[in-house]
C-alpha cells in the first residue's frame, strides 16, 4: 500500500468532528496523520493505518 507525505486518506472510522479524511504529515513506521476537518493531529503504526483505510488520494500539488 502506497501512503506517503502528502496524500489525503479516508479512514473507515470517523473522526468525532465529522471528517473521515486526514492528510499525512510524516511517513516511515509510524505515521504522523492530521484531521483535514478539525487539524487533531494523531499518530499511528503502518499496520494500524493499512488496516483502517478506506480510501487514498493522491498528493495535493496544491498545498506546498
Ligand atoms: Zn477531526
């Protein structure tokens, strides 16, 4: 599975504030993920987040 700084994804579980998609700030083996709804920053094993995604979008060339 392909997630790497940058990219937005979806996770099963929704976030207490309505959002399912988090932007990944730091990669390796574990993962720095941010809140795109309410900026709550969470950090989790690779295993833990391959197993919670539903989705993956790629880089956001727009957010530099
Ligand atoms: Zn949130």
């Amino acid at each position: 599975m392909e997630i790497h700084v940058g990219y937005i994804v979806t996770l099963k579980k929704q976030h207490p504030c309505g959002s399912n998609d988090w932007k990944v700030l730091r990669e390796g083996a574990d993962f720095r993920l941010e809140c795109k709804g309410c900026g709550h920053q969470v950090m989790m094993p690779r295993r833990t987040l391959e197993k919670s995604v539903k989705g993956i979008m790629g880089p956001l060339v727009s957010e530099e």
